[in-house]
C-alpha cells in the first residue's frame, strides 16, 4: 500500500484539495466532508460529457424570457433560475451544484441519461449554484453562469455549464469569457455584467434555499421535493422519477393543472421527509448491512487466505480518491494484522485515460514478480499520480527492476484487457459504479472512508466469526458467507419485436444473437455508443446482427427526415449505403437539414432526383414511423436503446455492459 502520513480523525481521513486557499485547514475540512458525505455517497463513473442544448425545450428565463414562478414550493423555482424541459413537466428535479467538485461532475452523465430517457414533456432540470465554501473557484464560477444566464437565456447557460464541467480544471476568469463566447454572448457585455457582480446576490440566495432544504453538500437533488444526495446511479433516478410520473399523472388526471404540479407533489414530499438532528450520521445511509457475493478469483490479495475479515476493492490508480484512502488501508492492516486480507479489483473509469496503462503496468508486474511484484508496483502506481504518461510508466517499471520493454509491449498491446474487463464486469455485477468501492465481507463500503467506517464493519465480522464457535473454519468462512450472498441482479428483458424485412444490419444475417438498437440521427448520446458499437462489432463479427431501428425523438426537429433520408440511401445502395449515411450523420449531427442531407446523398454518390423525391413525398415515413412504434411498444422511450436477444440496454452504457449480456445471449443460444 502507499505510504501517507497517518491520520487520527474522521475529518483528516477526507483531506481538503490543495486550492482550498488561505482558509483554514479547518473549514476546508468541514467543507471537503460536506462534499464527500453527499457526492462520495457513490461516485459514478461516466465520462462527463454533456447534451447540446440546440433543439431542446428550455423554459428558464433570462434575456427576456417569459416570467413565471413557482414559489408557493417549499423548493421555490422560477424563471430567475436556469431551466431544461417544459414548465409544466410533471417532475422537477431541482440540482443543487458546485461547478468545482468532482462528484457534481461525475454526476452530469447520469443526468444525461435521465433527459434521454424522459425528455423535456416528462422532465424538468433546475439549476441552483451550491458553491462549497472550500472550493475557492466555484462561486466565480456560478456567477459567471449565472451572467451568460441573464443575457442569453437556458440554452446558453447549459452550454457554459457543459464546458465548466467538461474543462473542471480550467476553471478562470479567462476561461468563463471564452465560455461565455462559446455559449453565444457577447464579450464585452459578459465582461459588464461579471463587473456588475449584479449576479452575486442570486448565487447567495441559491446558497441560503440550499442550506435551509438541507442541501449542504453537493450534488443534492429534489425530485418533487423528494431528496435524492450524491452522485447516484440512474437506477437510483429512474426509480424515484418513475415513482413520481406515476403520481403526478393522478393528481392531473383528477385535475391538479399540469403548471401546478410541482407545487403541489413538493409540499407533499417535502412534508413527508423526515426530520434530520444534528448528529445524524448522513454516511449511515449507505447500505452497509447487505452481503454482496464478491467472488476473490485470482486476484491480488494482502494477507493470509485464511484471514477472517475479506476486503475487496474496486479502484483506479488515477482516481485521487483511491489515493487518499491508501493510508487508511494501511492503518487497517497495521490494527488487525492477519485476521484481514485486502483483495484488489481493477476498476479504471471511462474519464480516466491513463488508469487502463497503470493497471496493466501493475500486472505485468504481477507477472515478472509475483503478488509482491504486483502490490510493489500498485505502491508505485499512486506515488507518481497524477504522472501516469507513458515517460512516467517507464521510469517506474525501471525503477521497480522490471523488465520495461516487456511493460512497454504490455501497455502497447493492452495484454491483460481480459482481466481488467473481467473485473470491471464483476464491479458492475455487484453495482460497484465508483472508485474505490469496498466489500467488507460482501458489506458495501463506498469512497474514501475514514478508519473508524472499516473499524465498525471490521470489528461486527470478527465478532460475527467468533460466535459461530468454529462451526466454520477461517480457511472456509469467506466461501461459506458467499453462499448465501446477494448475486447479481437478472437483467432486464422485453420481448424483442421480429426484425422487420429490409431492416439496416450488419455482421451475420443467420446470428443467433440479434442486437436491435432503436437510435435517433441527432441525439448525442447515439452518436457516443457509435464507439461501444464499433467495438462489438470488431470483437464478436459474425457471432452477431446487428440491426437499425428508428426512433427520432420529439425533441430533435431534424431527426425525422434524417432518418428518411438514410432508409433511401438504403433503397439505393444496400446496407453499406446505409451505413455509409448513417456515419455521415453521426459525424455531422449539428448539420442534418434538408440543404444538409442532398449534400451527404451526392457526396454518398445517389440518385439525386431519387432521393430528392423520395424526401420531399415523405416516402420512408412509414417505416421510420412504425420502428419508432415497435419501441413505444415494448416500453422504450429514449435512445440509444438495445435489445440483445431480448436483454434491454438503455443509454449509452460502457463495453462491459454489451459484451456481458452478448456473452449471455450467446451462451443460452447454443
């Protein structure tokens, strides 16, 4: 483990960032656990990449908008505040945000993948600015939002937020003007009102609503005025949401208009929260009871198999949280010696590139030297992060005597993909979805914990041992509390509708696993899973099919004809046609008018006249029109969507989670 001066308090555990400035080392502290205890809660790992504003209903004020507000709500929202969705969207959800901390932007593509899911009708997003005081960038930063905000409205307001979150490091004076002018306001007015500081005032009433709903940390959500704290999971937002769709629906169907909703279903939820002390613990929301099953495998282990207490973690040698709790992992084995093993599982996030290259340094390592080569190395690892580059790599690998052109070709090659995909899919088995994610005898222990959270849990399983009076040895009792553990929860499935005749495909036209993905031409969480999908079809080929099938969402105007326009390209030319105007578009996806489309159709080498009439008589409709029936039949609502054999994948979603429910089709396909 890496070495770390020791710390004594639930507070030092969670050390503040290095820009917490000239305030005290106290309130930084105070201020980091606020973040850690609502953002740490679990840490989602997506990369943050953000939904275009272009094409999407924003109802905020700013620059002149309508005026409206709901502040009978004991949540009030109006059109001072930045809105995405309809003013009379059944739920709001009202984020509570820092643009500096890093859970606030691990969040954002969950919040994504919730506006795919439900669009602007179901759903509304209402942005509050909860600027923790540690975060020294973050208050510059809201106020600057909230500027583009008052001159150019919604929609330019998410485009700076989407850069800030996308550019957290960058955070400056400097960088909020280019923002701004990326967002479409005018430089010089920018420049007038952030000298204004006219915008200071609403950034500390957000605070104050924020403090008074309990908001303290960030991000913190209320769905309805029903609180949802951290950077959860969308499984965690599509069940509350769904639950208040359902209950909204009722109160109009019994005739609650639709623009007093929120109000309403707010003062509701509000009142039924129940009221928090002073010294409540908020971390003890956390599932800690639950025995997950956490198989070992063949993985890395410190300590002795037959040590009572298994912690396995899942982490990533470039999360900076997995850093900061390496101290406290040494502290527990230091307290409890051999009656603890800590067992490593590699789970390297999406938005960090050069975690993939350590793990496999770390492995390679493992391979020239054994387990102790392995933990010199994860030792290693985090000493030199954040420098992981390939120069850095190297003169590690040197340093700890291994061999460096084998690390290199290792690194190269990505030799051990396998086994880190094989982590991954177990990480997301058992809902690992943030690093460092830890099982304490299968009990969940999320972030970078203080010692006294592993000492609770460490000290239950010694006793939990010691009462069961030798019933079970040490060697056994790990497999023996696997037994019964929880597994991994079944996959969602529909009934897959029969692929209609003349449909796009590509792979093996006879697979017995039939992929049916439901996609739009302007949505750009489709044009995100092109890569996933390239990937799928690189690694299983002929194993698949993979088919189109049209879903153009309501929300984006041009979807529709583009995806007339690819079914010509189809008549005309086949399937590689097809393809040929689908990555087109897909690589174009600002660019999809009319003018647009006969461009791509002549450089696609088509019968101009063709799809000029096939376009302009709306000739493909139908088919578009009843693929995007067939997905409103069997549920599915936004896109990307896929059925894999009938196993249902929503959004966007990492390799892991194709190539796990593939693999599963294909095996019960035999």
């Amino acid at each position: 483990m890496a070495k770390d001066k020791e710390h004594k308090s639930h507070a030092a555990d969670v050390r503040p960032p290095p820009d917490a400035g000239g305030m005290s080392t106290g309130v930084a502290i105070i201020g980091f656990i606020l973040c850690f205890l609502a953002g740490g809660a679990v840490m989602w790992g997506y990369d943050s990449h953000r939904l275009k504003a272009g094409g999407i209903v924003a109802e905020g004020g700013g620059a002149g908008g309508p005026v409206w507000a709901d502040k009978d709500s004991p949540i009030p929202v109006s059109s001072e505040d930045p809105v995405w969705g309809k003013r009379d969207a059944p739920v709001t959800i009202v984020i509570f945000s820092d643009f500096q901390c890093p859970f606030c932007s691990r969040v954002e593509p969950t919040l994504d993948q919730v506006k795919s899911t439900y669009g602007p009708d179901k759903v509304r997003l209402v942005w509050k600015s909860q600027p923790l005081p540690f975060h020294d960038k973050a208050k510059p930063a809201s106020e600057a939002a909230q500027a583009v905000f008052a001159l150019k409205g919604s929609d330019a307001f998410w485009k700076f937020h989407d850069l800030a979150f996308k550019n957290q490091k960058d955070l400056s004076p400097e960088s909020y003007e280019k923002w701004a002018q990326q967002a479409g306001v005018d430089p010089a007015k920018f420049k007038a009102e952030i000298a204004s500081k006219k915008h200071v005032k609403k950034v500390e009433e957000d605070q104050a609503l924020a403090n008074k709903v309990g908001a303290n940390g960030t991000p913190a959500f209320r769905i309805n005025g029903a609180e949802l704290s951290g950077a959860q999971p969308f499984d965690k937002f599509k069940e509350l949401i769904d639950k208040e769709l359902q209950k909204a629906n009722a109160k109009i169907a019994a005739g609650t208009p639709k623009d007093k909703i929120y109000v309403e279903m707010s003062k509701e939820n509000f009142k039924a929260a129940p009221a928090k002390h002073d010294d409540e613990d908020e971390g003890e929301k956390e599932d800690t009871k639950t025995v997950w099953k956490v198989p070992v495998g063949n993985s890395p282990q410190l300590g002795p198999k037959d040590a009572i207490v298994t912690i396995i973690e899942f982490s990533d040698f470039q999360c900076p949280y997995c850093k900061r709790v390496e101290p406290t992992l040494d502290k527990v084995r230091e307290t409890y010696g051999n009656k603890v093993r800590v067992v490593w599982k590699h789970e390297p996030l999406p938005f960090h590139p050069r975690a993939v290259p350590a793990s496999t340094l770390t492995l390679e390592a493992r391979a020239q030297k054994g387990d102790k080569g392995f933990w010199d190395a994860h030792n290693k690892m985090f000493e030199i992060q954040p420098k992981l580059e390939d120069a850095d790599l190297e003169a590690a690998a040197g340093e700890l005597g291994l061999d460096v052109a084998k690390v290199k070709a290792a690194i190269k090659d990505n030799k051990y993909k396998k086994e880190i995909d094989a982590d991954m899919e177990l990480g997301e088995d058992v809902q690992a979805s943030g690093t460092p994610h830890f099982f304490v005898n299968g009990r969940r222990l999320v972030g970078a914990q203080p010692f006294e959270k592993f000492q609770k849990i460490i000290d239950e399983e010694i006793k939990k041992f010691e009462d069961q009076k030798g019933k079970v040895s040490a060697a056994a009792y790990y497999d023996s509390l696997m037994k019964d553990a929880k597994g991994a929860p079944e996959p969602e499935k529909k009934d897959a509708p029969a692929v209609p005749a003349g449909s796009p495909w590509k792979g093996n036209k006879d697979a017995k696993v039939v992929i049916q993905e439901w996609s739009d031409f302007q949505c750009p969480f489709c044009s995100r899973v092109e890569g996933t999908v390239s990937e799928v079809m690189k690694n299983y080929g002929d194993k698949v099919k993979f088919v189109w099938r049209d879903k153009p969402l309501p929300m984006h105007p041009d979807a529709p004809l583009a995806s007339e326009a690819a079914r010509e390209a189809l008549k005309q030319k086949g399937p590689d046609g097809f393809w040929k105007m689908h990555d087109k578009m897909m690589a174009n996806q600002q660019k999809l008018k009319r003018d647009d489309l006969d461009g791509y159709a002549k450089e696609l080498g088509l019968d101009m006249d063709k799809f000029k009439a096939a376009l302009d008589s709306r000739a493909h409709k139908p088919a578009v029109d009843a693929d995007d029936k067939a997905g409103s039949d069997i549920g599915i609502s936004g896109t990307p969507a896929f059925l894999i054999n009938g196993y249902y994948v929503s959004g966007a979603q990492p390799y892991a989670k194709f190539k796990k429910l593939i693999d599963r089709a294909l095996a019960e396909a035999k």
